[in-house]
C-alpha cells in the first residue's frame, strides 16, 4: 500500500500539472487530442523537459517558457507526475486487455 506521504507528494504534482499544464495538454495528462500527449514523451524530451519548461527551447512551436511561474522542483514534480500518470494508464489498459483476454 501507498505511504500516506508518497500520497501526498502525488497529489501535490497532480495539482501543479493540472494547475500549470492541464489547460492546454489535458487534465491527468490525457491529452484531447490539440497538442502532444505527455504521457507519450520518449526518453530525449525528458532529458530536456526542463530547458522546454522553463527555457523555452520550444517557443518557436508554441510551447512558451513558463520560468515564471513554475521553479525547478516544480518542474520536476510535474515530470514525475507525467511519468506517474503513463504508469498508470499504462497498468489499467493492460488489465482491460487482460480481462478481455487480449
């Protein structure tokens, strides 16, 4: 089971993800469609994910630096919230399949 801080920690980058980057790629990071699905990010924007955040390095497609409004831990907190949230949809599809027999 789940440490209640453990617990806390997820809610607080849920809150900072849905807060700062929800409006725009979907809450609980399940994107509509209109721009990427972080869930989806391979191992090379992750590495970068912090210059595309805060540094901009991905102004010229669209996505503005938000270094005003979200720090470097912020940053992180919402990158392990992304990867969180692939996890789980990742196990809960996998069960779906399962239980149909896929």
């Amino acid at each position: 089971k789940e440490s209640s801080a453990a617990s806390d920690v997820y809610k607080r980058q849920e809150q900072q993800y849905n807060l700062v980057c929800g409006g725009c790629h979907g809450a609980n990071a399940r994107s509509a469609g209109i721009l990427p699905d972080l869930r989806m990010m391979g191992d090379g924007k992750h590495q970068i994910f912090a210059e595309i955040v805060r540094g901009g390095v991905l102004a010229a497609g669209g996505m503005a630096s938000f270094a005003d409004v979200v720090s470097v831990q912020d940053t992180e907190n919402i990158r392990q919230y992304i990867i969180s949230r692939a996890n789980i949809d990742r196990e809960e599809a996998q069960q779906v399949d399962a239980a149909a027999g896929r």
